[in-house]
C-alpha cells in the first residue's frame, strides 16, 4: 500500500529500500502552488539508527507490513531472549541486543509486544511500567525520610534503580521502563 507524504505522522511505519522505519518527528511547510514539504525524524527498526528525511509533496511511500504479536517472556540465554507467541505458542527467540537495557526490566511471564517485519523480529515493545520486588536495599537513616532524598535499590531482575529513603527490601515498587526511573510503590 502506498503512502502520501502527509500520511507520515508520529508512528507511522513506512519502508525504504526494504528497510522499515518509524517516523519519531514530523514537520510540515506548504509552499502555496508548489505542494508541500514534509520533513520527518525516522528511525530504522533493523538496527536503531535515526535519519532525517524530506519528502515533497507528490512522493509516494511504501507502507511497511510489520505484525505486531501478543508475547510473554520466557527466559533469556547469554545472547538471546526467548518469547512465546500467546497465540500460536511459538517461541520467538530474539537476539538480546535488539531489546538492550530494557532487558533489565524483564520478569517471568511479562507480557510485550513483538514486532515482525518479513517474518523476522525487528523489535520488541515492553509495557511503560512493570512492577519489580526490591530484593536489597539499605535501610534509610533516621530523620533522613523526606521524599528528596534517594537511594540504590536492587530489584528481582538484578537491576539497581534510584528510589526514595521509604522503600524498605520486599517493597514491589513500579519502574518506567524507558528510564529505569522509580515511579511509586504498589499499595
């Protein structure tokens, strides 16, 4: 399916040359009876690399067929990470690197979405926030308890994270996993 320059919003998937990418900015400028001028941010689902292209109005832009499918997370290995397919019960091995730090936020059993592009796993999308155990941390000092003040924690996945002096070990505490920046405390 082809694509016209204005269809290029913030998250559109499109293809270049067989290469999926995802528009992460996008600016337009109409030039009165010569079109218009779209300039996008983009960036490669292959290897992650973000390109700054223009487009003129007429240009027409191949969509890309990437699936999105409904995964958990098994396990990982030293190179790759494993994830079952919830609705065929494949496992889908994925190479740890295409997730990279977000690893760190992986539990047994977590649900993501993968994305495939000609059949291969181009990248995988974690929930914004997961709740994780604090497995060790330091107990906070006396009077020393205002919000401001922070700590390293140690979560169920091995991740250290930054939280406040009230977290206490077995606390389950909700990490952004974009940031690997504490947000709050289960209640």
């Amino acid at each position: 399916m082809a694509l016209g320059v204005t269809d290029l919003k913030k998250g559109t998937i499109f293809q270049i040359e067989g290469t999926p990418y995802k528009v992460i900015e996008y600016s337009q400028k109409v030039m009165g009876r010569g079109g218009s001028i779209v300039n996008v941010k983009i960036k490669s689902l292959i290897d992650g690399r973000i390109l700054d292209k223009t487009f003129k109005g007429n240009e027409s832009i191949q969509s890309a067929d990437v699936v999105n499918i409904n995964a958990q997370y098994l396990y990982a290995d030293n190179k790759n990470l494993y994830f079952l397919d919830t609705k065929s019960y494949e496992t889908l091995q994925v190479p740890a690197s295409l997730v990279g730090g977000q690893a760190a936020y992986l539990i047994e059993g977590c649900a993501v979405v993968a994305q495939s592009f000609n059949g291969q796993v181009i990248a995988v999308e974690l929930p914004k926030n997961v709740f994780l155990k604090v497995i060790r941390t330091e107990d906070a000092v006396r009077g020393d308890t205002s919000s401001a003040v922070t700590k390293e924690a140690e979560v169920e996945t091995s991740a250290k994270i930054k939280v406040p002096a009230f977290i206490k070990t077995g606390d389950i505490i909700s990490v952004d996993t974009t940031t690997g920046s504490y947000r709050e405390r289960k209640k």
